[in-house]
C-alpha cells in the first residue's frame, strides 16, 4: 500500500493482552463474568482487525486458581487464533499462575517451581518474559539471581532492542489498596535496566491501563478481558471490580519511538466510517489530492459528513 502520512510502517507489532483470569470447566469467574467469553471476543477483534501483529503476549493471571483445565482452555481459544495470524505466541507468570501448571500445561515441560524467564527472538527483537511472581502471595519481587541473569542478558544488545514482559509493572497506582500487591523494591530492577537496550516494558495486573515511565523507559500497563478496576467507582469503595471496559492493547515499535494503542473487548455501534473499497482511491491520489478530498472542509466528502452530522 502507498504510505500517507510522515511515518513508514512500525517495524514491529505487538498483540498486548493481560489478566484472562480463566476457570477449570468455563466456570464464570465470580459467578458473573463469562470470563471464556470474553477471551474468545478478545482474539476474534484481535484476527478480524487491519493490525497485524508479530507477536502476541500475555503479562499474567492467565489462570484465575491455577486450575489445569483452565490452562488446557486458555491454549485451546488462543493457539489456533495466533497460529492462523502467523505471530508468535509469548506468555508471562502471573500471581494468580501457579508454576508448575505454567510450566508443564503451557509449554509441555515438566513441573517446576522455578521461576519461569524465558527469552524470545521477533525478527530480531528480543523479549524477555520475567517472572515476578512470589509462590503463595499476591505481591511481585525479584531475586538477585533473577537480577543477576537479567543483567546477563541484556550485557549484549539485541538487534532491534528490548522488550521487558512482566506482570507485576513498576509503576504507581491511584488504588492504594492495590500499592500493597506491586513489585516490591524497584531500585534493584532499575539498577539493571539503566542504560540498556529496553525500549518499553509491558505489564498486567493492575486491571486498568495506565502509562509511565521507569528508569527512562516507557512502561504500558494493559487492562484485562476479565473485568477491570473502575478508577472512578465511589469514594465508599476501596476497589471496584466492574465487567465493562476489557481491552488489550497494540504495541507498533519504530526505529526510533514506540506507540501503544488500547482496543476495547467490546464492539460498539459504528455512527460513521468509510469501507476498505476507499483505499485503492485514496492510493491512486496524489498527495495534493489527497489533501484536497480528505482534509479540506470544503470537499463534498466532508461537506456531505457534516451534512450528515446535522452541522
């Protein structure tokens, strides 16, 4: 296709999807929400959307017990979506994951209770999966063997730099009950990530998307497709677990930036739009007449929007 605008094509996409929270027997989780459901929404958008991802990656709470079956059910709507998308399938610990399910229902392995850091190369981007989980709590750290291999890792940069995939993400919450749950001391991650070739670390847990920064790299925190914390719920109400407002998110690496985009679970009532049959048009304009028929308000297409509109 003929590029429109400054930017060329990213480099790399990134399918960012977080907190599926599966039950054993397509149990609703909470008794309410269809969380199977909800999932296999998810990667239905995910396969029918223009967006066309690399890699596909999971931060966490993939299971909401840990329940075998859950896992068998989380492969069984995830793997055939991704494989027929031709990208590469990448999942990360989460607090609600038990590791030797994790480790011998996901990757066929057998059972460890070691912590799971993997390391994946996408077409020369690495990615590593870091384990933050601590056995039997809720709360995220890392080891000083965990540091120590990270640090290892990353002494040699990769070709197109670094993904860092974890569940628990250094950042601050507005829901200080959840401050109680984040990855316990950040200094010693910072300390090793400080001048390395990660480009943007993706996170979970947290139930809501939110962005920062840490050690002066961008930090993407994706949301869930179970339900999600209401940021605005009740000042009466410590937290507010809602089923509304799932998404994931879309990570598009450039050669020299990275852009996160949130996708909403749910589809909504288009009011307005064009078909894909426009784009071999809007291909054979020149850039003039593409500014003439797209961006001028005077041009009938958009005289015939605001029309339209009632404007």
């Amino acid at each position: 296709m003929t590029q429109l605008g400054q930017y060329p094509p990213a480099t790399h996409v990134i399918a960012h999807i977080s907190d599926t929270h599966l039950l054993g027997e397509g149990r609703p989780l909470y008794g309410a929400v269809p969380v199977d459901e909800r999932l296999t929404i998810a990667m239905a958008r995910l396969e029918s959307a223009p967006v066309r991802p690399h890699a596909v990656i999971f931060t966490g709470d993939l299971a909401d017990l840990g329940e075998p079956d859950a896992y068998r059910r989380l492969r069984a709507i995830v793997e055939p979506v991704v494989e027929r998308m031709g990208a590469q399938l990448i999942w990360v610990m989460g607090n609600h994951d038990e590791r030797a399910q994790y480790s011998s229902l996901l990757f066929d392995e057998e059972p460890s209770d070691a912590p799971h850091d993997r390391v994946y190369d996408v077409n020369g981007l690495r990615v590593i999966s870091l384990d933050t989980t601590v056995p039997g709590y809720h709360h995220g750290e890392l080891s000083s063997e965990q540091l120590d291999w990270l640090r290892a890792e990353l002494a040699t940069p990769a070709p197109n730099g670094s993904v860092l995939a974890v569940h628990h993400p250094p950042v601050p919450t507005p829901l200080e009950v959840m401050s109680v749950l984040e990855l316990h001391d950040q200094p010693a991650l910072e300390a090793v990530l400080q001048g390395s070739d990660v480009r943007i670390i993706l996170g979970g847990h947290l139930h809501y998307s939110t962005h920062s920064t840490f050690a002066a790299i961008p930090v993407s925190v994706a949301a869930a497709t179970c339900y999600t914390l209401d940021l605005g719920a009740d000042a009466s109400r410590l937290l507010s677990g809602v089923d509304g407002g799932q998404s994931f998110d879309y990570v598009h690496l450039y050669s020299d930036r990275v852009v996160t985009s949130t996708v909403p679970v749910a589809a909504f009532a288009e009011v307005t739009g064009f078909s894909d049959s426009y784009r071999p048009m809007i291909d054979a304009m020149s850039p003039d007449e593409r500014i003439a028929q797209l961006s001028s308000k005077q041009s009938p297409l958009n005289l015939n929007e605001a029309a339209a509109s009632g404007a």
